[in-house]
C-alpha cells in the first residue's frame, strides 16, 4: 500500500464537509481516518440515543466523503483494529499508513485538545492542529473581546455578533429598534395550542444495525433507546430545520419558556445536536431564520429569540469555555458538595416537575433550554448538589451536550458555580416561577401555594433557604437585592421554619 501524504483525522463533532483539515487536504493524495472509539463512548455515562445518533451519523458522514472521493478507513467499534482512544487509532493508522503529516481540526473539548498537542512529540510527525471554521468568533477573537471588560456580559458580545454578520440589521441599527426581544418571549403555554413535533427519521439498515450495537455494548447506560427518530444524515437535519422555519419558528419566540407535560418539544427546534457535530452550519441556519422574518413569514421577536440562541448564547460560551479552560471545570463558588440524587437518574421523584422532565430526558435525550435551566438545574442549585457533578449529569443524557457548550451553561448559568463571570445573577426560582410557565404542578402532591411544612412545593422552602444561605455572598448583587430584603422581612419563627423544612426535606435525599 502506498503512503498516504497526510492523514486527516476527523473527529465525531466534526462531520461537515468543508471542514479545515478536509479542505488542506486532497482526496487523490490523502486518506481520513473516522473511529468508534470505546474511551469516548464512556468517559461519562452518555445517553443510549446519544451514542446511536453520533456513531450512526458519522457512519453516514463517511460514505458521504467516499462518494465525494476520499478514501476513508472507518474503524468500527469492536473491530479488532479498534485503538479504543485517539491517539491509540492514530498510532494503528500511521502505522500502516505511514503518512508525512497529520491534519486534524482543532478538536472542541479541552481533553481532546491537550491529547492532540502530544501527538507530534509521541509519533515525530508534523501534526497540523487547523481552526474550527465552522464557529462565528474564533478563540482568540473572544479574548480579544473579553480583554480589558470588568464583566463579560453576553448581551454586548451578541450585539457585536449581530453588527459582524449583519444578521437583523437595517443599516447600523437593529431591526425594529431593539437589540433583543426577550421581554415577549415569556408567554405560558395553553394545553389546547397547537405544537408541531420535530420531523422524525425512521432509522435506515445502517442505523439498525447501530441501534443493535449499542443496546448490546451499552445496555446498562442512561435512557430509552427507542424510538429512535434523529436525522443522522445533513440532507435529513436541513429537512428537519426547513420544517421547524415552516411549522414552529412562528410561534418559538413566544412560547420558548414553556413548558407543558406530554409536550417535551413545544415550538422548538431540537436541531442543536445536527448543529454541535456538524451537519448543520450555524450562519445557513441564521440567515434563513432571517429570511423567514424579512419575507413575513415569522414575527421578529421569533426570529430574534433563535438568531440570538446560535450567534449569542453559543458562540460566547464556546468563547468562555476556551478562555477559562481548564480551571473552570471545577468552579464552585457555593461549595456545594451534596451528591446528585438518584432521581436524576429514574425519576422516581413526588416532585412532578422534575418526574416530568427527568422521564422526558430519558425518553428523548432531549429537555429544552427551560426545563434545564429552571427546573433540574434550579433544584440542583437550591439543594446544594455538587455543581461538578450537575455538570456530568448534563453531558451524560443529552443528545446535544459536547463539553465546550454545555460545561459553561451548566457551571456558569445554571449553577452560578463561576461566581457571575457568565450570568449576571443565580437562575434561583421558588415553586411559583414553574407555576407559572407550565401545568406540572397541577398534578404534583405538593401544594405549591405552601412555604414550609410537609405538604409544601419543596421548591418554596429550598428557594429561600438558599437565599439564606448566601446573603453575604448575594448582597452586593443588585438583581438578587429584592429578594434579600424580603427574605429579612420575614419573622424570626418564618425564618425558622424554612431552614427546617429544607433540611427535614434535604435529610431525605
């Protein structure tokens, strides 16, 4: 066999044709290595739907660059020439390749990337590590931002964002004079709404044959592996994002914060998974979002609430994760140290809030960005869960959780573990909030009216005990100081007894 000239590795996230190591490499010339890998399949606990979905598609991304002439070894898991990790495949193929170089795209998650910087010492070959095209604001760019700003806030980031890809704009100003529309993104969702489902994908024989090899290696993982309904191939994701601009992004902008039992979708894309491992391109999406608004398809704060999702919250926590990598992995501002229960794993909970979502993210792999926010990650917040382990926990079970985009959201957003570098207040709620933006507590046991006592939305009592508990820690937060001065307007005994109905339910976990 020939030497292969260079050997371009591509990673799992990274299944998008005009990817940088593909376009400096020449199929005539070079061969791409794909791997099943065993250490990445389980270095957490990933979700059974996860694992089809990413090894089904990029079975199907590799006979996609063999029709476009590459040629391709991909290593199945299980295969005896299997290296189990990246750089233990990498020494097979050179092995047998013998290449002059490597190319790889810079991989997304701190691990991977520090794992590739040994390879050219470990194998003495040249190791190009190019940049990730595929992000709106590279890296340095970030920093660059982020230099010299006493806060890093993403709503100055995303204007910036908006002014560089002219996405809503109308000349220098924003399209219908406001920046962000979030403010008439907050409606309650009504039982009798209609609410498309994301267009499903019957699984194909290669997909059937990924279904049967991960219910027998990795049956003992987290979550239902049927019905399994994902797009695995980019013609079937970009027909699953026409259909959610057709059928749900009318109506995404005002009900993205709700939430109903039975509807674990809504008017939601759940394209995030295409999006984060490569079959769909983040400024396509955007600019036909935009399409949509301009031809008056969809009202702008709709269009907004999604261009705002991709080029806003996504492209600035990419830019947080590698700005604060890797110390930010072990941010725990509270100290908090109790162990996750073990409800987030079988949702045998009274709590029918998060009966409903845990069950929905065992289902689906899939909770949207409230349901996490305001309910798993609020409780895990006010129960004082290890924020480390929250983390896991989010990696693990959904389909579209890669560390550089769900560590920051789950440390800094939802656990305010960073201290506030990422969210300008803790996502802290009482029962009310969740009463308010959806039905579960209308079949739940425990009365969300109550403060404290047995019968009481547990919720309730943690919320204020939690402020209780960080009061130094909160007061010089101005958002947080309305709830710290109602917090000290309550009686000595009310006070009392909502630390005692937090611990008696706390002592219960």
């Amino acid at each position: 066999m020939a030497p292969a000239r260079n050997l371009i590795f591509v990673l799992g996230d990274q299944l998008t044709p005009g990817l940088s190591s593909l376009a400096a490499g020449d199929p005539a010339h070079d061969r791409v290595l794909m791997a099943e890998l065993g250490d990445e399949a389980q270095y957490v606990r990933h979700h059974k739907k996860k694992l089809v979905f990413l090894f089904s598609a990029m079975r199907h991304f590799a006979e996609e660059l063999r029709e476009a002439g590459w040629r391709v070894d991909y290593i199945r898991l299980g295969a005896a020439e299997n290296g189990t990790s990246f750089t233990g495949q990498l020494g097979r193929a050179i092995a047998e390749h013998r290449p002059q170089r490597i190319l790889v795209t810079a991989a997304g998650e701190w691990r991977v990337a520090q794992e590739i910087a040994g390879w050219q010492a470990r194998f003495s070959l040249p190791v190009d590590i190019l940049p990730d095209t595929r992000f709106l604001c590279p890296p340095e760019e970030f920093r660059a931002w982020a230099a010299g700003r006493k806060q890093l806030r993403m709503e100055y980031f995303y204007r910036d964002m908006r002014r560089r890809t002219g996405l809503l704009m109308d000349g220098a100003q924003p399209a219908g004079g406001k920046w962000n529309f979030d403010s008439e993104n907050r409606k309650a969702a009504a039982a009798g709404l209609f609410m498309p489902r994301p267009m499903a994908c019957p699984p194909d024989a290669m997909t059937d044959e990924v279904l049967a090899l991960v219910a027998a290696r990795f049956g003992n993982h987290f979550g239902d592996i049927a019905p399994f309904w994902f797009a695995v191939t980019r013609a079937d994701a970009e027909r699953a994002f026409a259909a959610f601009i057709d059928q749900a992004l009318p109506h995404f902008g005002d009900y993205q914060d709700a939430m109903l039992t039975g509807q674990p979708f809504l008017y939601h894309a759940v394209i995030a998974q295409y999006l984060n491992c490569g079959l769909l391109d983040p400024l396509q999406l955007c600019r036909q979002a935009e399409a949509a608004y301009r031809a008056g398809k969809v009202p702008l704060n709709a269009a907004e609430g999604f261009i705002r999702q991709i080029i806003g919250w996504r492209e600035y926590v990419r830019g947080i994760y590698w700005l604060k990598m890797p110390g930010y992995a072990r941010s725990n501002v509270f100290g908090h140290t109790r162990a996750l229960p073990d409800f987030y794993w079988t949702a045998e909970t009274d709590m029918a809030c998060l009966r409903a979502v845990v069950t929905q993210t065992r289902e689906q792999a899939y909770a949207h960005h409230i349901q996490r926010l305001m309910v798993t990650g609020n409780f895990a917040m006010l129960a004082g869960i290890d924020p480390h382990a929250v983390h896991e926990w989010y990696l693990s079970v959904y389909a579209d959780a890669f560390e550089w985009v769900e560590l920051p959201n789950t440390l800094g957003m939802s656990q305010f573990a960073d201290g506030g570098l990422l969210a300008s207040k803790p996502y802290a709620a009482s029962g009310a909030y969740i009463n308010r933006m959806s039905d579960y507590c209308d079949g739940c046991r425990y009365d969300v009216k109550q403060r404290t006592g047995a019968q009481a939305c547990p919720f309730n009592a943690l919320y204020w005990d939690f402020i209780a508990r960080n009061r130094a820690r909160l007061g010089d937060n101005p958002r947080m100081a309305p709830m710290l001065r109602t917090y000290g307007r309550f009686s000595a005994e009310e006070q009392q007894r909502i630390g005692a109905s937090a611990a008696a339910f706390l002592a219960k976990l």
